[in-house]
C-alpha cells in the first residue's frame, strides 16, 4: 500500500505509459506528432496552446465500494485498515485536424485496452508501492449529460472525450502518530451547591 502520493503517481504514470509506448508509425503510416498529459482543472483553464496532445483529468475522487465498509475494522496491530480510493479520469483529445484527434485518442484506447493493468515496475516510485501491488484501469460508462455538466464547469470547449477509472489505490494510514488517538482529558470537581 502506498502513501497519500499515489493518487498523483497513478495519473502520472498512466500518462507516462502513454508517451513512452506512443509509436512514431503504424502499418507503414507515420502516427501525428502526439504528447500525453496529466492535467488539473487549472492548467486546462490557463492552456490556449494548440498542439496534438491527449490529456488526463482527474475529475472524481471516490472511496472504493468494496473497501468503504472497512474502513472501521483496523489491523492486528491496531491500526486502521487503507484507505481505498477509485480514480475517476476524463482523458481528452486536442488535436489540429479531426485525424490527428481520433487517431491518437483511438490509439491510446487500444493501449489501455490491451495493458489494463499497471503494477509496481510501471507507477512512479514517489508513492512508496508495494512490490505486489497493482491498479486496474477500466472504462467507465459516463452519461452525456454528466459529460456535458463536466465541460460546462471548465473553461475551454467541449473536447472528444472518454471516461476511466482507476482502481483499488490503497494508502496506508500514518504510522508516526502511534496506535491510537491522542487521549483527551478534563478536570471535574464534585462538591455541594449552595442553596
């Protein structure tokens, strides 16, 4: 299990698979120039660059359905079990011509397609991984309403999009506090009112 850095790893190493398994030709035909990006709310509202790139937006942080139910048991050593997180991600399409667009975005669906999986050799090493630990990355269905209400709340245009999820990403809690919470104590005094 990992440590509160591992929602930034996923996304960063999601995006770093992309771009480093990005062929230059395929079948004999050169692939559009094409950079993978993990993107805030921030960045995607301050970007006017046009260029060919695929961007990962984390838009949606959930507690995994599974693991929400024990996240009141703790641990033989006393301690409280993970956090476990889903990792809701709209990964986008910023191209110059409608090819560049869908091929590069039909590409990087076919990669997540066929390598659903990242394990600890493929997630950057800042979140602290287990050696047996791995995220699915699975599509997700997202209604178009929920899409459109997305790109209505960020500043630039509706771009051709579809929706991920990344899941179980597990942080562990903090070990340098102790066991238990802090104890909190009062002073009371007993005695008689006066009447």
């Amino acid at each position: 299990m990992a440590n509160v850095f591992a929602v930034h790893s996923v996304g960063t190493s999601i995006a770093t698979f992309l771009r480093n398994t990005y062929p230059t030709e395929i079948g004999g035909r050169a692939m559009p120039a094409c950079d993978f990006e993990l993107v805030s709310a921030g960045q995607l509202a301050s970007d006017s660059e046009e260029r060919n790139r695929i961007t990962l937006f984390l838009y949606r942080l959930t507690v995994n359905e599974h693991s929400r139910q024990s996240g009141h048991l703790r641990a033989s050593d006393g301690r409280p079990a993970p956090l476990g997180l889903d990792l809701h991600y709209l990964m986008s399409a910023w191209a110059m011509t409608a090819q560049d667009e869908q091929v590069s975005l039909a590409w990087a669906l076919r990669q997540l397609h066929e390598f659903p999986v990242l394990d600890a050799s493929s997630l950057t090493p800042d979140a602290g991984w287990a050696s047996d630990e791995v995220i699915q990355i699975v599509p997700a269905e997202l209604a178009t309403e929920d899409v459109m209400r997305i790109w209505d709340a960020l500043t630039p245009s509706y771009r051709l999009s579809v929706s991920y999820v990344a899941r179980l990403v597990r942080i562990d809690p903090d070990s340098d506090d102790g066991q238990f919470r802090p104890v909190v104590s009062g002073r009371f005094a007993f005695g008689r009112e006066a009447s």
